[in-house]
C-alpha cells in the first residue's frame, strides 16, 4: 500500500527502509522545511495514500492529524509529548468521522512489557511495604522527558498500587536520564525493606519501532475510532 511520512529524522528514515522491505510504497515525505504548511495545504500533499506515520516532534501533531482528517487518510502517530493535547485530537478524529492509532511505543516487546508491569503491580499492591520506582534512559537528542513509555508505565503501576488514589495525586517517581545514544531503556522497581524486584526493558535498535509503526499502519486502514497501540497488541494477543 502507499504510506506517505510525515517526519524524516531517524525515525521516519527507518520507516522507509523497513515499509518498501514490507513491499509498501512511500511516495510522500513531508519533512522539517514543510512546518510552514497550514493543514489544508499538507492535506493536498496526502492525497491517494493509504496510511500516513507521523514521527516528528509534538507542536507539529495537531496540524499533522488535521491534514490527515481532512484528506480522510487514516493516520499512525508514533511522536510523542502531545498528550496534554489528547482530547482535542481525539474529538479532531472523532468528528471527522476517521482513524489514528497512537503509542508512546510502538516496540512489541514494550507492549508486553506493560502487562509484566501491571501484573506485577497488582502483585505488589497486597504488599504496601514494597515501593515502586521507574527509570528511564535515552539518548541526548531525545526532547521530551520523561518519556511517553514511562509516562504510560507510570499510569499502569500507578492505578494497579493505588487504585482511586492515583487520581488523587498518589504517583510513583519517575527518574529520568538523557545522554549518549541510548535507544531506550526502561524499568520498573518494587523495593522493599529487604530486597527488590527490577524489570527491565533494552531497547537495543530502534527498528523495533519502527516495525511495530508499519504493523500500525497495516492494522489502521479500513477501521475508524482513535487507538492506542496496546489495542493492535491485545488483538494479536486475543487470536
Ligand atoms: N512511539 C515510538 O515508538 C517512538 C520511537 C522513537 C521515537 N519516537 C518519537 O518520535 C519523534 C521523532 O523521533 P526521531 O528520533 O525520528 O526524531 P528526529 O530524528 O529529531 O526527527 C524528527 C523529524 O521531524 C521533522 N519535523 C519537525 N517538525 C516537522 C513538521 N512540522 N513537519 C514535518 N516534519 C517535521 C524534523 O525535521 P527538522 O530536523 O528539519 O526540524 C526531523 O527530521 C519524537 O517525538 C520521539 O520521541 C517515538
């Protein structure tokens, strides 16, 4: 199918290779020079694609699911530090009647790596001597902190341990490193007074992003609603 890109840095260059590996192809790349585009005009550029990947950096995301609403092309959103804005793009969507699959991961083993942590979590909640803890590393270049996998295993362990309390304000620390070229490493912590438990997720490319991000685009087209990529993975998950 024909997947147009918008974002052309590590990420989207990666998304190339792997979707025309995948026997896609990518006629469109909208890169750093169009942000001066307003979404009708981007809109004009998506026409005939099956799918649009967006990675590019979080003050694009409104106008980039916009372009993709109006072209009517379902659309994957693998950039992250947007959520503040979710409930404004998920009525964007919503009212246009299209589809987004969104992810602060799109890597398989992240996926997975949620339900070990909330397993976990619900094990460690019956044990409140036990605290919880997240760390996550990234490389230099990365803008956001922390990231959005920790934000989303933050709200996982988060409601597991605290239930209605987590709305409260009841959250677990999250500490957050940024240097060298680090793909991505995450983990989780439950310490007690005598020992500790550490999960750990190494993201050791990140052409496992970018495969789940193609897998994404797969799964969008023909579906509407606005999806979280934990939905692609329950799916599979559930076959
Ligand atoms: N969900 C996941 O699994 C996952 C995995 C890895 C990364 N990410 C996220 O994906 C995003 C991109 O990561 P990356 O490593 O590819 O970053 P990157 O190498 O900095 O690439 C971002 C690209 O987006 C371009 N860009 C910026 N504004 C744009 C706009 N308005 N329209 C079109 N292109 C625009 C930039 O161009 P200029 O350089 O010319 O500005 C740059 O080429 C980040 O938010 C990162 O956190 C998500």
């Amino acid at each position: 199918m024909k997947i147009a890109l918008i974002g052309y840095g590590a990420m989207g260059k990666l998304i190339d290779q792997l979707a025309v590996e995948r026997r896609h192809k990518v006629p469109v790349v909208i890169e750093g020079t169009d942000a001066g585009l307003s979404a009708a005009e981007l809109a004009g550029k998506l026409e005939g694609v099956a799918a649009v990947i967006d990675f590019t950096v979080a003050a694009a995301v409104r106008r980039n699911v916009e372009a993709c609403m109006i072209a009517q092309v379902p659309v994957v959103v693998g950039t992250t530090g947007w959520l503040d804005q979710k409930a404004d793009i998920e009525k964007l969507v919503s009212d246009a009647g299209g589809a987004l699959v969104y992810g602060a991961n799109f890597s398989i083993g992240v996926n997975l790596f949620y339900k070990i942590a909330a397993y976990a979590a619900e094990l460690f909640a019956k044990f409140p001597e036990y605290e919880a803890f997240i760390d996550e590393q990234h490389h230099s270049r990365k803008k956001d902190a922390p990231s959005g996998t920790a934000l989303k295993i933050e709200e996982i362990v988060s409601s597991k341990l605290f239930g209605e309390d987590a709305d409260e304000g009841v959250r677990v620390p999250i500490a957050a490193t940024r240097a060298g070229n680090i793909p991505g490493t995450h983990r989780v912590g439950f310490d007690g007074p005598a020992d500790q438990i550490l999960l750990t997720h190494t993201a050791r490319s990140r052409e496992g992003f970018a495969l789940g991000a193609v897998m994404a685009a797969e799964w969008i087209v023909g579906k509407k609603g606005f999806f979280d990529f934990t939905d692609v993975v329950s799916e599979t998950l559930k076959r």
